[in-house]
C-alpha cells in the first residue's frame, strides 16, 4: 500500500517526483503530497486530497517548487481518513500539517507501512512535548525520529537506527534533515524500496516503474537497513550503524513495460501482454523439452523426499493455489493444502519436517504471506516462493524462488501475473509427477506440449473478445452474479468472480456448482446472472444440471465451454467458446473470458477499471 518516490541530483525535483508518482498510483490514490528542498533553504510541503491529479495542479505540474532534492507519496487510507492533513508528507514541527509552504521542522519525511505501536510511541512523545495535527501512525514515526536526533544528538543515521528498534511494524520510510541539505535518508523493513542510481543522480521509489524512465540500475535495500542518500551515490547501513556493501542489479525490462501502450487502461494491455508472458515463463523453465528448475534450486531428492505440499497466498495467488491443488495432486499424487495467508500463522499450523511450502505473491512483499513464509521458515520446513518481483523480501528469504516473467503489472487487478503463476505451478506438477515416478516420459512430454499450447490458445481467445464486449454491456446493471463450476472449473470460477466485483462494484460469488443446493441457491431469483464454467469433460453434465436448476428459478445463464460442445445453447442464454485443451490446463484459457467480461462491464459502468475504489496493488501492511 501506498508509495513513496525520492529524488536528489542535478534537475529540479518536483517534476521528477510527480512524474514517479504517477507511476505509483496505483499502490494508493486518497492523497498525495511533496517535500521539496532548495540548497539550505527550509522544505516547501505541498499536499492534496484525492487523485495525483489535484497535486499536479497545485504545483503547476511541480514547477512552481523549487529545488533539487525532494521526496514524494501517495497514500492508500489506513490510520486516518483521507484528509490534507493526513496526507503525507508529515513534519516534526507542531504546525497544523494542512498549510502549504516551508515548514521549520527539523525532520520531514513519508512512510509505507503500519507502525503498529504507533499510540504507545505518541504517548510517550506527548510527555516529551510533541503536539500532534493528524490520526496518522507516520507523524509519529517522523516525530519519533526528531525526538532521538535531538535528544541524543547523534547523525540522521544513528536516529533512524534508534528509532527502528523503537517502532513494530512494517515501513518505508523516508526523511530529510534540516541540518544536511541534498541529502535524503532511508529506512527499510518488511515494505518495498528500491534506489536508483545514474550519473549525478540518486532515485528512491516503492516500486521499479517510478525510475524506469530514468535509470534501470538499481540496489535492494534490506530488512532492518538504513541509507544515506545523495546526488549519484548511495551509502547503506546496517542497525549498527556499520557502514555494508550493496551489489548494484540491471533492471532488465524497458520503461516502455510500463506504459499503456496505445491501451485505454493497463488492464486491456495486461490481458493482452498474457501469450508472451506466459512464453516466457514457459521458456525459463522448460529447455530442449525438459523442465529445468536448476534456477530454482529444487533438486530430484528433494522433490522425492517431499510427503505433502502447503500453498499459502492471498487473494488471486490464492486462487491460483485453488487450482494448482488440483493439478498436483491429479498428478503428483501428493497431498496439497490451500491456506490464505493472512490465517496461516493465527492457528499454528502443524508442519511436517517433509512438507514444502510454497508461497505465491506477484509482488514478494505481500505482508501476510511474507509473514507466513516466515513462520515456515521457524518450522524448519522447506519454502519455495513464486513472485515475479526479483529481490522483493519473499524471493530474498525463501529457501528456493521461481520467479515468472510477467513484467511490470501496473493494474491493481492482476491479469499476466495470475497467469503466468498458474503456468509455473502446471509445470512444477509435471515435473513432480515425473520425478516421484506417478507419470510415465510419454504422459510428461504430452504434457508439457499441451502447456506449450497455452500462449497461442489464449490468442485465439483474445482474437474473439468483441462478442464479449456486447454481453458485458448487456448485464452491465446486473445486481448479483454467480459463478459456479466443479473441480477445477471452481477454482477459475473464483478468480472470474473476484475480477467482477473488484473492478465493476457488482456483488458476485463463486461457488462450487454442487454446494448451490446447500444454500446458495435461495439467492437465485429472475434474471441473477449464473455463469457456468464447463471445462472440466467429466463434470460437464453435472455442472449442466445445476445450471438447469438456476435457470428453472429464473436465472439468466452464461456457458464457458470449450469449441465443440454447442449443445449447451439449448441451455445457456449466452455462450463463449474456448479452445480445447487438456483438462488439467484449460483454465489457463477459461480465466481469459472471465478476466475480459470484468473489464468490459467495468467500462460500460464508467468505472476507473486500474484504480478500484479502496484496493491498491500491493498489500504490505495486515
């Protein structure tokens, strides 16, 4: 959630900060604001409520602030509502934090995070005479900071280090002294933060796409790591205060990733960016017909050794697990548990010395599965983290990393990264299967040319959206929909439903098609949309039925199926069509349709289809 930008080099700040936090926006978008400084002069602190649009205007598109050195953030609401006053950035002083201007305080900084003994900190600094403007956690960080740097009378450094072993919680944090002009200082833990570096000139950022169009070197701040930032150089330390080497890395996509591309929004360009994608993830992992995961690290004893599988994720990941437990086990024949991350460490989970857990995060940094990751790690299991995100904290802390090739996902609805995740699972469960001797060579390289079908499939998918199109603005007032299968046709069924109501607002469920008559299927009423999704063979008549059964109390059916089962437009009202593939995999291809019927009844509603009301990309706070 939120993010922040920092900038200090040889250009005027301002516009640079903006520009990197129009590519953040979608991390949050309540509020947004900039601290900019002008050599020794004090900071100037301009902040506006709502979209980035409303600072851009206020400053003039950032040139009517001037300097060179300047942090930035835009905020997604968790302590505090979303007001001038709680937008960042906060400042030391004990001014009303609304008024645009120079400000006097000592320290002015932002945050990405949650101090989670926030009221406990600001007690104590009430007694030490700080006064307080706003209901954010983040003044109290920043105040926390000036309270040891003045009282100890130590370097900006020592303060940030004091202050960290003080706050629990998770944060970004950025601040500017008075005292040291073009300089910018970091704090790191368990929140994402980048620095970039090109001649003369240093960036600091929440996620790679704020400085793309800048430089694509770039150095991974650690956990409990601080920085020292100034123009072209960056110096980092550790809690001590000791001085420690960081390996500067290439960013190896281009700025133009991260554009739209000729696209109306980032969501279009992102189902459509799915075939190459997925071929890519495809070809890091599949080599002269074989599947290699040397890169990962899993070797064949160890996939041997393994008596059970946990997947642990949230939200789509989570829906990606779903399925994969399928697929594993069909094949494998090795018992695969599903676990939402933000319950996995709350019940303590019972972890047998051979289970692997894999955890699955686009970004790396999702803060509950990397906390569950975490609570493997104290079990003394095995973990294997699929993210897409190289050096994020769950890729860093995991015993083995697969990392997929989606590229920047800019849209907060994720499309190629769910995609190429369930991809990467399909072809760890060939893999096992092959390995623990469940599959013959013969079933293994059928396999893996079906899956190599996948990206071309899903193109022929693509090829045919407009008859889509016309239904989604043809149920775009719907009030309820719901999504119903069986097997693995469920588990795609809850990744459609959460596409529907993320980004339209409508209400959908997705259930599995024989637990309608269980309860569910009391909500049904004349004209409820039902979509049915047919591609499992085995399952086909039975999901049938239950459709049938909607439809007897007034349902308005849709049928996802596969080319050649036209029968069902006897029954359905509206029919698309996939093309055939093996069962295990077709919901690869059954996930396009659902993924373009949001979109679509998203703009005919007239919604912001890449920034959903209340949900921002990357969950990194609880």
């Amino acid at each position: 959630m939120c993010g922040i930008v920092g900038f200090v080099g040889k250009h005027q700040a301002a516009p640079i900060l903006l520009e990197g936090l129009s590519k953040l926006e979608y991390r949050g978008y309540d509020s947004a604001g900039i601290a900019v400084r002008n050599g020794e002069e004090k900071a100037e602190v301009v902040k506006a409520v709502g979209r980035l649009k409303n600072l851009e205007e206020k400053t003039n598109n950032g040139n009517s602030v001037i300097g060179c050195c300047g942090i930035g953030h835009t905020r997604w609401a968790t302590h505090g509502g979303p007001s001038q006053i709680n937008a960042h950035p906060h400042v030391s002083g004990n001014c009303t934090g609304s008024a645009s201007g120079p400000v006097e305080s000592e320290v002015v900084g932002v945050h990405n995070g949650i101090i989670e003994n926030y009221q406990e900190l600001k007690e104590k600094l009430i007694k030490n005479g700080y006064e307080f403007y706003s209901d954010t956690d983040t003044e109290v960080a920043i105040k926390l900071v000036d309270y040891y740097y003045k009282k100890y009378k130590v370097g900006p450094i020592d303060a940030l280090a004091k202050t960290m072993v003080r706050v629990r919680g998770s944060y970004a944090l950025e601040v500017m002294f008075l005292d040291y002009p073009d300089e910018i200082y970091v704090a790191r833990k368990d929140s994402p933060m980048i620095i970039g570096i090109t001649d003369g000139e240093t960036f600091v950022a929440s996620d790679v796409p704020a400085i793309l169009n800048h430089t694509k070197n770039v150095y991974y701040i650690g956990n409990n790591e601080m920085a020292r930032l100034l123009p072209g150089k960056a110096e980092f330390y550790d809690l001590n205060g000791d001085q420690i080497e960081k390996e500067l890395v290439e960013i190896k996509f281009s700025a133009e990733a991260a554009e739209r591309g000729g696209f109306e929004h980032f969501m279009m360009k992102e189902i459509h960016e799915q075939p190459r994608a997925i071929q890519d993830t495809i070809g890091s992992l599949v080599k002269n017909g074989k599947v290699n995961l040397s890169d990962v690290g899993i070797d064949e004893e160890e996939i041997k050794n393994y008596s059970e599988i946990t997947i642990v994720a949230c939200g789509s990941a989570w829906h990606v697990g779903m399925a994969a437990q399928y697929v594993i086990e069909d094949l494998a024949r090795i018992p695969v548990r599903v676990e939402l991350a933000s319950e996995f460490r709350y019940r303590r989970p019972i972890l047998h010395d051979n289970t692997l857990v894999i955890v699955i995060s686009q970004s790396g940094e999702t803060a509950d599965t990397l906390a569950a990751l975490r609570e493997a790690k104290e079990n003394g299991v095995k973990t294997l983290a699929i993210v897409n995100v190289v050096g994020s904290s769950i890729a860093r802390e995991a015993d083995h990393v697969l990392y997929t090739l989606a590229g920047p996902e800019i849209s907060v609805a994720t499309t190629k990264a769910y995609s190429c995740q369930l991809v990467s699972a399909y072809i760890l469960a060939v893999e096992f299967a092959l390995v623990r001797g469940k599959i013959s060579k013969e079933d293994y390289d059928k396999y893996l040319a079906e899956i190599a079908r996948i990206p071309d499939c899903i193109q022929k998918v693509l090829d045919d959206k407009e008859r889509l199109q016309w239904f989604a603005s043809k149920i775009s007032n719907a009030k309820d929909i719901f999504f119903i299968g069986r097997g693995i046709d469920y588990a795609i069924g809850l990744e459609g439903s959460l596409k529907m109501k993320e980004i339209s607002y409508i209400h959908s469920e997705a259930y599995a098609a024989g637990e309608l008559k269980h309860g569910t299927i009391s909500l049904i009423e004349d004209g409820t949309l039902v979509v049915g999704i047919l591609g499992q063979d085995n399952l086909y008549e039975k999901t049938i039925s239950n459709m049938v059964e909607c439809k007897s109390r007034g349902a308005y059916l849709m049928g996802l199926t596969s080319y050649g089962n036209y029968e069902i437009e006897d029954t359905a009202d509206f029919v698309t069509y996939i093309p055939k593939m093996d069962n295990h995999f077709i919901g690869s291809l059954a996930v396009i349709p659902l993924q373009l019927l949001g979109y679509y009844v998203s703009v005919s509603r007239g919604l912001d289809v890449d920034k959903p009301r209340n949900l921002a990309k990357s969950v990194t706070v609880e």
